[in-house]
C-alpha cells in the first residue's frame, strides 16, 4: 500500500499509528493498524466507500445505515449476477421469487399503445425528455413501465391497445416538481430471458404463479429492463433480460 493512500486513510480518521516521530513524521504501525487496513481494504473491494468504513467504525459495527447501504450495494450485484448468468448459460426459462423494491422517484408519463415497438418510442421519447431537462437519472434503477392491465391474472392476456406508464428512476435529493413517489413495497417477481416474442406466456405464467401461492396484488405489473430496449445497437434481442414485478399485499 502507498504512502499517499495511509495518509489518506489517517486523514480521514481511518487509521491512527501507533507511533509518530515528532521531528521526522516517520509513522510506525502494529498488528492493530494492519488488520484494520486490510478491513477496510476489504470494504472497497465489496463497493463501499471510506465513508462507509468510517460509519462501521463510529457506530461499532452496528449501524442500521450502514446495513441498509450494504443491502442496497448486494441487491445492486445479485441483479447483475443474475443478468450475466442468464446470457452466459443461455437458458430461456423463467424464474419466481420473493423481492423488496425500494421507493421510486420517477419522471412519469402515461401513454397508450399495442406493441413492444410502441412501448419502447415512448420510453424513448421520455427518456430524451427527462435528459433535456436536466433530471438527475438513477443509473442504478432500471427503467420500467407499469402495465395498466390485470388479465394476465386470469391467464388470458395478450397483445391489445392499453395504457402504460413510462417510469424513469430519479435522484430522491433533487427531484422537479412533477415527479411521482412509488413507496417502497414488497413483490412477486418473475425473472425472464429472451426477445419479447414470450411476452404473454411470460405474463399468464406469472399469473398462474400469482393464483396458485393465492397472493393478493397490491398494484399493476411492473416491466423492468436489466437489459432495457434503448441499448437494442449493441446487445440482440435474444439476450434482454427483463423482470416482472406485482406488489402484492403482504
């Protein structure tokens, strides 16, 4: 480790030597300040920050805050996880679970149309939108459309004329006036691999999922894009990844 970087570290109240020769600056370390530099070491390969090292070491090890930035960080990897290993295994399958979806601020917008070419203008447009006006974007939240619809609980949906909300994940810090707040919630997730050609059995298999573990919607379906549309110029269809989510009742 450099010098720079244990300077670094003392700086910001991270690391205190275990002796300082007052005339040459020449610092000593034990055992003791080893194993918290390689602790802290340890925090930044697993995506935390200094900041965070420092709140671990304040609040002994038990801080709520710190709990929950770790969460968000793992939820962040899982998804990644899962997306890569999708595509490299090349499976066209899908996959329930359980999940906790954070509060959304988002840019909103309500639009009407049939196919996957109509939902991915829209989000198109919006996006653009969102982007000329200076909004804040959360590149660590999917994009995601609210399917204003319920057949698919019933096993019969398919492809028709409905409405749909566009939703682009904002900075909760700064948000513009217009943003629209969706709470945090749980879900009944269905994970799938593949172009839209699926598109309803994936949806009528996760209303027979719905029905048969008797879970109670709490909202529409929400579609979110691990691998969204707007980035079709570089990955093929075949390898979208894309997630299904309910808030149901708990």
């Amino acid at each position: 480790m450099s010098r720079s970087t244990l300077m670094r570290l003392e700086n910001r109240g991270l690391l205190v030597p275990a002796k300082v020769d007052s005339e040459t600056g020449y610092r000593w370390y034990d055992n003791y300040n080893v194993s918290r530099v390689m602790q802290i070491q340890s925090f930044l390969q697993m995506g935390l920050t200094y900041d965070d090292a420092a709140l671990y070491y304040r609040e002994g090890g038990e801080s709520q805050e710190l709990l929950e930035h770790t969460e968000e960080r793992f939820l962040l990897f899982k998804r990644a996880y899962e997306e890569i290993k999708l595509r490299v295994e090349k499976k066209d399958y899908l996959s329930f679970e359980f999940v906790d979806l954070p509060e959304y601020v988002c840019f909103c917008r309500e639009f009407r149309g049939t196919t996957p070419e109509d939902r991915y203008w829209a989000m198109y447009s919006l996006y653009h939108e969102a982007v000329e006006k200076g909004y804040r974007l959360l590149a660590s939240e999917p994009l995601f459309i609210i399917n204003k619809r319920t057949d698919y609980l019933d096993g019969a949906f398919e492809d028709k004329e409905v409405d749909f909300i566009c939703c682009i994940p904002l900075d909760s810090d700064e948000p513009p006036e217009e943003a629209v707040t969706f709470p945090a919630c749980r879900g009944f997730s269905c994970l799938g691999y593949g172009d839209y050609s699926r598109r309803a059995y994936a949806f009528n298999e996760l209303g027979r999922e719905i029905r048969e573990r008797g879970l109670k919607p709490a909202d529409y379906v929400r579609a979110m894009s691990l691998v969204a549309p707007y980035t079709g110029r570089e990955i093929d269809p075949k390898n979208y990844v894309s997630r299904l989510v309910v808030p149901v009742e708990e």
